[in-house]
C-alpha cells in the first residue's frame, strides 16, 4: 500500500492524529485551491469551483469534524471515479 492510500485510509476511518498539512494535501490533490487568512488568523480556505468551500483552522490536532469533511470529498470524488470508469 502507498504513502497516498495510507493517507486516504487514515482520512476514512477519522483518524485522530492528522495534521493540516496531510488535509490540505489531499485537498488540493482533488483540485481545490487554498486561500490564507486575512490579518494573521488560522483559518484557511479550500474552493473548488462547483463545491462548497471547506474552511479548515491551522489547529494540532485536527478536530474529528473537518477531518469529516476531508473524508466527504474523497469519498464523493472515488464515486466520481468509480462512475467516470
């Protein structure tokens, strides 16, 4: 198994220990772009056009809800694949 199925993995079963920067990785992967708060604040914003805004705060660690949300977006975007194919 990859790095990268490792990571989705560990996305799907909610796992407690994710950082910021493995969500916004796959994020990103998925085609959503990052846009950094205004005046020093923490929390950071992922769009995709078409897609709700995700809106993730740069906490260690990751509350169980945004990982929630990151798990959402991979299942949905493996369900496109799976109907793309």
């Amino acid at each position: 198994m990859s790095k990268w199925d490792k990571l989705l993995a560990r996305v799907c079963s909610l796992s407690r220990d994710l950082r910021f920067e493995e969500l916004s990785k796959i994020l990103e992967s998925y085609g959503y772009e990052i846009t950094t708060p205004k005046g020093g604040g923490s929390h950071y914003t992922f769009r995709k056009s078409g897609c709700q805004p995700i809106t993730i705060p740069k906490h260690e660690p990751i509350k169980r809800v945004y990982v929630e949300l990151v798990r959402q977006v991979v299942e949905s975007e493996a369900d496109n694949d799976k109907n793309a194919g």
